[in-house]
C-alpha cells in the first residue's frame, strides 16, 4: 500500500493475504487477535484509495457502546461522549495520512467516524466503509450496517 507520507507493508503472510483480499474484494472480514494489524491495514487501504480519487469518501464506524454503558449518562457533549470509543481510528488516521489532510478531509465531510447507530437511514455510496469491532455488533445492528452499502462502496 503506497500513500503519501510512508508506504504500508505486510509484516506477515496473514497481512498479505488480508491486504490482497482488500484490494480484490468489495467486502471483507478481517479476524484475527488483537494488535494483529485489522483495522491499521483497513485504513491503510482506505486511505490509499481516497489519495487515489477512487473514492470520494472514507466513513470509519464502530460500535460507540461496550461494557453495557449507555452514552447518555456520559459527561459531555455527543463528540465527547463517542471520541473515546472512536479513538484508534483517529490514531490509524493520523498515523497514516498527514494531519492537515485529515483535519482538511474530517470538515469536509470527505472522512466520517462516527458511531455504529448514526449509519441508520443512510445509503453511503462512492466511499470505503470500515466497522470496526464488529464482533460486538448485534446481529440486527449488523444487518443494518450491510444494507448501507451503495454504488462503487467497499
């Protein structure tokens, strides 16, 4: 994976072979144990793709609740409350793309990291969709994240 501020390499023939997955297929599941690349790859990918003009977006969603907390007894305002849970997407993007570019794309709309529950309704077409944590998604949550998938979305 070749971007701008550094290329992406695989550092294990599983990283390899999920890095070719993610260039050949418009879905797919990454498994694996914790700290073994998922999600920094995924971005990696996606970010190579938005530098490309492939896409016009990168929306980046996981579940925002875990451990049966509800974010309403959170303190804050709603990016208060969800960044925390947000956080390693921010760090992969940061760590992957230059910081302006980001804050650049994240005002514009062109980057979106939001909770899982904020897909609902929505048709994302042109764009690299990641949901990350997926394993604590309900089924019907799930079901719901498929189902946004537009035109020319990976």
């Amino acid at each position: 994976i070749n971007l701008r501020k550094r290329p992406v390499r695989a550092r294990t023939a599983a990283q390899d072979s999920y890095i070719r997955a993610l260039k050949r297929h418009e879905m797919v599941f990454g498994v694996g144990p914790a700290g073994t690349g998922k999600t920094w790859l995924a971005v990696a990918h996606a970010a190579q793709l938005f530098e490309r003009k492939e896409v016009d977006r990168i929306i980046l969603t996981r579940p925002a609740v875990e451990a049966g907390e509800r974010l309403g007894f959170l303190p804050g305002d709603l990016r208060e409350k969800v960044d925390p849970y947000l956080r390693p997407i921010y760090d992969a993007l940061y760590d992957l793309m230059d910081s302006r570019i980001v804050e650049r794309a994240l005002q514009a709309g062109e980057i979106e990291i939001a909770p899982l529950a904020f897909m609902r309704g929505r048709t994302l077409t042109n764009a690299v969709i990641i949901l990350d944590e997926a394993q604590n998604t309900t089924s019907m949550q799930m079901k719901m994240f498929l189902t946004r998938l537009g035109e020319n979305s990976r």
